[in-house]
C-alpha cells in the first residue's frame, strides 16, 4: 500500500465521490479509482459502498480512515524535518477555530514568520475543532475549552467574559450591567450543544440554582446576533466574538462571573512536529505583545 493510494482513499472519503475527489487531487477519474481498487483487490477488502455516483465509508473504511490520515500526516512532517537546513519554505497549515476574531491575529503573526506557508481555516465549535484534530483533518485548534483532555497538548491563549446583548428597545438597553439572576426572567436564546461560551454560561446558573427560559437554541454567532435583532430574546457571547450593531447593546453581567478561556491546542503526539511547533512558537511572541487585562494569567 503506497502514500498516494492512501491519499486516494481519504479524498474520495472526504469529499463523498470519485469526481469531487479526483478534481481535489487534480488526477482523472480512472487514474484515482486504480488506486482504490488496488487497495480492494490486494487485501480482499471493501473499502467503500457504491451507490451511483456517491459513495459511503464501509465498516472498515471508517476503522481506516484516521489511521490514513495519521500516516499521511507524519509523512508531511517528515518532509518538514527533512527540507534542507531545516527552514520552513513550504507546506499548509490547516487550523480549526471557534472564532475568525482570534484565528484571524494568530495567522497574521504565524504569517509574519512564515509568509511561505499557506494557511487555511475552518470554523466550528470548541466540540467540531476537537473532533477535527482527532481526525488529522486540522493540525491546530483555536477553542474556547479550559477541560483538561490527555489526549490534547493545550496552551492558554486569552480569557474573554461573557456578556448578554439585546435589543436596543429592551428594558436590560438602558442599563450598564445586570445581575445574573436577571436572566431568570427572559427568553434566553442559546447556541447549540458543544458551544463552549454556553456550556460556561449553564454552569454558572447551575452553581447559582438559577432556572432560565430557554426559548431557542441557535446554531452560529450570526443567526443568535440576528435573532436578537428582531427581539425574539436575549443573547449571550464572549465579548471578543461580539459585533457591535447600532440596532443592539451590550449588558455586561455584574462581577463577570462567566468567562470563556481561549487555548489554542493540537494532538500531543503532534506538538512537536516541525510545522505544529512552530506555529506555536509563533503566538508565542504575540501572546507577549498583548494587553496584559486580555492575556490568560
């Protein structure tokens, strides 16, 4: 089994289809269903289930798939560490973010080092970017998770408070700051299961027993900001990731007793390969240029 089979196998898993996959690679169609059929017909295997022209992982497509990605990932490693004196001229960075406000700062300070490397970026939650990095679709995760995980090499970045907006015609619109307890008494509109900015918020109502309406879950900052706008509740959100809009306005919660700690993270087993490390090396010189307030202790 070669490296280039085993790329075949991971775009056509990746993007569904032989065509889509083949474009991706820029091979043809017959050239990249050769290399999957050889994988079949050398080990017996079924690798995929063909249906028309879309196709679905088989049981153990799936068992095999991160562990194709693993190998191709360690090859690119060993091609980091291998390139002449050992200067970064080539390669991608594939990052995986909860926020393009703090992705954003990080590659421009990784570009300012590094301008040969190409950068690319896909926003989730902490739950989809930790997922990402399991599955060697991302190599480093920006995320708002502070719940220590073996399997992830961690580094705080910045601790941001949550706040609560609403519209500008809401009562909570006149005030600075409100108690906690005050969002008691409102509809509250929430993200979706694995944002960690709500997962922080819950905990801090459970600590205080205090019962909330939840009159919607929302499943991105965008549709929460507009839901708000049209003043079907109240929004919370880490005051990094808040849009200011003349139509809203912040409430911060009295004490700021909710708060979202950035880290930005990989795999232990990547943290020191040559691209990973230097990324982080990277924020690091960053990290100390930023405000002191903003900076995680």
């Amino acid at each position: 089994m070669t490296l280039n089979q085993l790329r075949a196998f991971v775009m056509v898993a990746q993007h569904g289809g032989f065509s889509a996959a083949a474009r991706a690679l820029n091979m043809s169609h017959t050239t990249l269903s050769s290399q999957i059929q050889i994988i079949e017909r050398d080990y017996g295997a079924e690798l995929f289930h063909r249906r028309g022209r879309r196709v679905e992982l088989s049981t153990l497509g799936l068992e095999m798939l991160p562990m194709a990605r693993r190998m191709i990932s360690l090859e690119s490693d060993m091609r980091q560490m291998l390139d002449g004196s050992g200067k970064l001229h080539y390669g991608t960075l594939k990052l995986g973010a909860v926020s393009p406000y703090h992705v954003t700062e990080l590659i421009a300070s990784f570009h300012a080092v590094y301008p040969r490397i190409k950068q690319s970026v896909k926003l989730g939650n902490s739950e989809l970017v930790l997922d990402d990095l399991d599955q060697y679709i991302c190599d480093v995760g920006v995320v708002a998770s502070c719940q220590p995980q073996r399997r992830y090499y961690m580094q705080p970045y910045a601790r941001y408070p949550v706040i609560a907006f609403v519209r500008q015609d809401h009562p909570f619109a006149r005030r600075n700051n409100i108690a906690l307890e005050e969002l008691a008494g409102e509809p509250l509109l929430m993200r979706e299961e694995g944002s960690t900015t709500r997962k922080a918020l819950e905990d801090a109502l459970h600590e205080r027993k205090i019962k909330v309406d939840v009159a919607m879950e929302i499943g991105s900052r965008e549709a929460l900001r507009e839901s708000v706008i049209r003043g079907l509740g109240v929004g919370t959100v880490s005051e990094s990731e808040y849009v200011p809009d003349p139509r809203l306005r912040v409430v911060r919660i009295q004490n700021e007793p909710v708060w979202t700690q950035i880290h930005v993270c990989c795999l232990h087993e990547r943290r020191e390969s040559r691209l990973v490390a230097a990324f982080f090396d990277a924020i690091a010189h960053h990290q100390s240029a930023l405000p002191v307030a903003s900076t995680a202790a």
